[in-house]
C-alpha cells in the first residue's frame, strides 16, 4: 500500500506513527479533503432527493431549496449547484453513482468557496492555493495510481477505501489541538505540527519539510506541462529576488500562458526586482505567430514601470492591429490592448478603440464599451454613437447600446430609439432562443459587470485623458 493510504488509514485509527519517511503532505490533505468531498456530494444527492420536486429539471433552472433557508439550487446540464448562505458551492454531475464521482474542477471551486475550512480543507489551500494547481495534483495522484480515473478523461473516484472512510473523515472535529498535531504528524504535515507542538527541533524539522516543498514546486515549474499551474504556490514560498529568477526562466522559454501567466503574477509586484527576461519576450514576439496574451503582460509590466516605453507601444500596437489570431474568428485581445495604449501610449489608441467596439468578438467589444461608459467622458459618448451609428444588428450593437443606455443622457436616448425603430431583432422561430436573443438578454448584465471591473482602472486614468481625445491632433 502507498505510505501515504497507510499514513490516513493510521490517522483515522488512532494507531501509531507509520515508520520509515512521511508521506508529502499536499497529497495527503488532498486525498482526506477529496474523500471529505465525497460525503458532500452524496449529501447533495440526498437533498436533490427529498428536497427538490421529482420533476425539477435543467428546464426549471434555479431558485431556493424547499425548507433549507438561503440555501440555493441550479440545474445545468447533468448537474446540480447547491449554494450554501456561507457561499459553499457543492457542484455534481450526475454520473448515476450516488455521488462518488468527482469534477477536479468542481472540487476546486468548492475549496476556494470555504469561508471556514476544516483542517484538511485549510492545510491543502495553504500548499495548493488555486484550482489550477489542485487540479495539476489531481492529475500526478491518478497517474500514479492513488485516484481511478472516470469516464470522460477529466473526473475520478477516490480508491474504495477512502470511499468507504468518507463518512468517518467527514465527522472528524479537528478543533481539538491534540487530534490536530496528531494528524499533522501521521500526514507528514511537520510545519503544522511545529506550530501545533512547539520545540526547536519541531521548527528544524518544519523548516526541512518547507525546503522540500519548494523542491517540489520548483520541479514542477521545470516542466511544461505543470509550469503555469505551479507558478503561484511557489510565489508564496520564494524570496522576491529568487521568485523573479524562476519566472524569467518560464518567460524566456516561451511566448505562451505560461509565460504570459509568470508576467502577471510579476506585474503584481512592483517592489519586486525587474525582470529583463520581460524585454526579451517582447523582443522576440511576432504578432503572426504568437498569440497575444503573454505580449499584452509584457508590455502592460514595461509600460507601468516606465521601461523601453516606446518599444512596449510599438508591440502593443502591432498586436493589435492582428484581425485575425490563430483559432480564433477574431483577434481576443484587441480591447485589452486599446485599452492599455490608452492608457499609456494615448496617440495610436484611437484606431484600435474604434476597432475593439465593431469587433466580431462580443466580449471584446463588451471589454471596451464598458471601459468607455466607465469613463463617461464626452469622448466616450461621441465614439459609442459612432459605433451604434455603423452596428446593422442587434448582436453587434449590444453593447453599445447597454453602454449609451447606461450613460443616459438625452442624446444617448434619442440615438437609442432611433436605432431601435428602425432595426429588426432577429427571433428563432419555434423553441429555443438563438445568439442574438441570448446576446440581446445578457447584454446589460454583462456590461454592468464589466464597468464595475473598470471602475478603480477608470478613475485612476480619468484625470490623464483629454475630455475631447478624438479630436485631439498628435504631434
């Protein structure tokens, strides 16, 4: 059996201490916080049973859970949501098992949903702090046997054994400090059980299980396929200067989300050591190969810092001026990068503006219409009319329109209602709804919750943008 099922079986007996070398402890939390998981879900299909009505559906949607107040049901698909009033999220597809099968996904956004976590749920958060890396782990356990793989590729059960312990994991009271530093130490959970049972040798041998844990990140970073996924829990375990040297090496390795990803979480920093690595990517991306992510954190991380300003404009510009990224119907950053010559390189942003808001992407043009309405200069209407002005249908036009509808003034109306009087929403004959039905419902929703996104990047940009910037004359 693997130390680390022998190291859970121990714990959860009360028995001794397995000897010979601990288990790593991100497994260990990770398959007690996965078998916790599986008594949820089966709690979850006990209520879809005597809770929900017999005929309660995809079609009926979502609402509240008879007698469970501020609980919260939705249906999508195959699945059910429940909501708990604390937030909890307990998603599950129905695989006809009762439950048993797991969504890495859904699992993860259940733990990041925890407002309270329970010690197992607590200690894998802290070693595994985003659902990418969560799921990175999950796919290492299968692989190496400690999780069944499912059907569909992505979901697995948990081996029979925890299967059957899942009720019992679920029932422990881990507020006791004993039980705590017991675990702690069955699990290999040598940080936790310094801070449980403090001693110097405690905080000697925390300190060992910390070096090896970065080891572990470390190696994993080394490694295409888990790079990006692992980028954030060594960010927390790292010295600024040593984090700086391991993202350059994923940045200089490729233009790609890792790289890309590695520049964000730098741009977070900006106390942080400059990386040069970031120059070197945007030096060597070519805006008929790469895609644009990676190019758009780097020149957003050299134009906040006031670096080679004139080449990061240049690059951000070339980009945006792609119409077309690979495997795409259009090119998905164009907003993001009108928006960030705007705000830094103000004289080529008004070409790509005008682009962004009659793109064939919807969120792209959602991307910049709600940046434009958070704004609300004089500017910002007279562009957004302009684009209503060249919109033939409602789909291209959505949220254009919510945008001048939110803005409000009187000649944002009248040029609403005129537009509307002469244009024809398109309706599917028969059930269903069609695009530009769903696009026409969503359209508000949408651009109200991407002016609340743009709102603190708008008012900080506000005061360095001339009121009447489409008709300003570069020089």
């Amino acid at each position: 059996m693997p130390p680390v099922l022998v190291a859970v079986r121990a714990a959860l007996a009360g028995g001794p201490v397995a000897a010979g070398s601990p288990p790593d402890p991100w497994h260990a939390w990770l398959l007690v916080a996965l078998a916790r998981q599986v008594d949820r879900q089966r709690w979850l299909v006990r209520v879809q049973r005597t809770h929900l009505p017999e005929d309660t559906s995809e079609d009926t949607g979502e609402g509240e859970v008879p007698g469970m107040p501020g609980w919260r049901f939705c249906f999508h698909g195959d699945g059910l949501c429940l909501t708990a009033p604390d937030g909890e999220m307990i998603d599950v597809d129905d695989h006809g098992d009762g439950g048993l099968t797991i969504d890495p996904y859904f699992f993860a956004q259940r733990m990041r949903s925890l407002r309270d976590p329970g010690l197992p749920e607590e200690r894998l958060r802290a070693f595994l702090p985003t659902a990418d890396a969560m799921v990175a782990v999950i796919r290492e356990l299968t692989a190496e046997g400690l999780l069944v793989p499912g059907r569909g590729g992505h979901v697995f059960r948990v081996l029979p054994e925890l299967e059957e312990s899942a009720g019992a994991l679920a029932s422990i009271d881990f507020s006791d400090a004993e039980r705590r530093a017991r675990w702690a130490e069955h699990l290999g959970d040598l940080e936790l059980l310094a801070v449980e049972r403090p001693s110097a040798e405690a905080e000697a041998r925390g300190a060992a299980q910390r070096a090896a844990y970065k080891r572990y990140l470390l190696a994993r970073i080394a490694r295409e396929a888990t790079a990006r996924a692992f980028i954030d829990p060594l960010e927390a375990v790292l010295a600024p200067a040593e984090f700086v040297d391991a993202c350059a090496g994923l940045i200089d390795a490729a233009v790609n989300a890792t790289s890309g990803h590695a520049i964000e979480r730098l741009d977070a920093h900006p106390d942080y050591p400059v990386c040069p690595a970031v120059s070197r990517l945007l030096a060597r991306a070519d805006p008929a190969v790469h895609h644009p992510y990676a190019v758009h954190a780097a020149a957003r991380y050299l134009l906040r810092r006031g670096i080679e300003r004139d080449r990061a404009a240049e690059v951000a510009l070339a980009f945006a001026r792609v119409r077309v990224v690979a495997g795409y119907k259009g090119n998905p950053f164009l907003g993001e990068l009108a928006l960030l010559l705007l705000e830094h390189a103000p004289q080529h942003a008004l070409d790509a503006l005008r682009r962004a808001l009659r793109s064939s992407t919807p969120a792209v043009r959602t991307d910049v219409a709600g940046a434009l309405a958070a704004l609300g200069q004089p500017w910002c209407v007279r562009e957004l009319l302009l684009a209503l002005g060249d919109a033939s249908t409602f789909e291209a036009s959505a949220s254009v329109r919510a945008a001048l509808s939110w803005i409000g003034s009187d000649e944002a109306r009248a040029a609403l209602l005129r537009w509307t009087q002469t244009h024809v929403l398109r309706v599917t004959e028969g059930p269903g709804y069609g695009w530009e039905e769903v696009q026409e419902a969503n359209a508000e929703a949408f651009l109200a919750h991407e002016i609340k996104a743009r709102r603190a990047w708008a008012d900080a940009v506000r005061p360095a943008i001339d009121p009447d910037f489409d008709r300003v004359v570069w020089g």
